[in-house]
C-alpha cells in the first residue's frame, strides 16, 4: 500500500464531530477534484474508505448536522 492510501485511510478514519471540520474537509476535495461547476461535481479516487466518506461528508455540511 502506498504513503498516499495510508494517509487517506488513516484520514478517513476521523469522526465528523464539528461542522467546521466538515466545511474545511470538503473545501479541500472541492479544491482538488476532478471537476466542480454549478451543475457537476466529479471525484475520481481509488480509495474506497475516501469513497465512502465523502457522501457523509457533502450531507454534513449541506445539512448542517453539526451546529
């Protein structure tokens, strides 16, 4: 396993507790995805832990579960 799939793994593996960290979490892979319009956004990954988080991670801050 490569340092990058570790580090996502590991990543991956922090509770969503606080809203903040949600909005900065997903500031990030919006910075960083494939592509992020108004009408699309397209994540493209091999790991599947990141795969699994990130729809919790959209409904988090869209949602604002963590006020």
């Amino acid at each position: 396993m490569s340092f990058s799939s570790e580090v996502k793994q590991e990543l991956c593996r922090v509770p969503l507790s606080r809203k903040c960290c949600a909005q900065a979490e997903c500031y990030g892979v919006l910075l960083y995805c494939n592509t992020f319009s108004p009408r699309e956004i397209r994540v493209i990954t091999e790991s599947d832990p990141f795969a699994q988080r990130l729809p919790q991670l959209l409904d988090a801050v869209q949602q604002g579960l963590y006020e």
